[in-house]
C-alpha cells in the first residue's frame, strides 16, 4: 500500500532552507520516492486550516517512508528544515 508524507511548511529563513532544497531530492529518490504537490501554496476550501507552502511525497509502501525518515544521512537536512522552517509533517497510507 501506498504511503504518503504531507509536509505544511512557512519558509522563515529561505537563504538558510536552499540548502535543503538542493539536497533532498536525492534522499527521496533514493527511498522510492516522489513528488505528488511540490512547495505550492494551497487554496483553503474549509476551516480554518491555512498553510503557506504544501509539499506532498509518495512511496510505494509505508516501510519505504519509515526508512526514508529515519535515514541516518538525511537528519543532518532535517534540522536544516526545522531550524529554517515551521513545519508539520505527517505521514499517511493511501487506500488500496
């Protein structure tokens, strides 16, 4: 099945954050990988809900996301996102 990360982010430091965009693409090739919604700023329909930037990635099984995140290579980018970014990430199963 189908696994999904879903990333709402708001840039604080974009000169700080280039780095991560230059680097991650590899990491999430490197686990299957790939872009569905690539740093785009959504249309709030309903809610309240009103991110600035989405970023939605696709694998081909929720084990291929577990490793992707828990990649010992990619944590030193990760806090490069958290310290230049606000973020929330989640991570979901497509349906069947």
């Amino acid at each position: 099945m189908k696994a999904y990360l879903v990333l709402d982010l708001s840039v604080n430091d974009f000169g700080g954050f280039k780095k991560y965009i230059a680097e991650i693409p590899a990491f999430i090739e490197k686990h299957s990988g790939k872009y569905i919604v690539q740093g785009v700023q959504p249309t709030t329909i309903e809610g309240d809900w009103n991110p600035e930037r989405m970023v939605i990635i696709e694998f081909p099984a929720r084990e291929k996301a577990e490793a992707f995140l828990n990649d010992h290579d990619i944590q030193a980018l990760f806090k490069v996102r958290h310290n230049t970014t606000t973020s929330k990430l989640v991570l979901v199963d497509g349906c069947t």
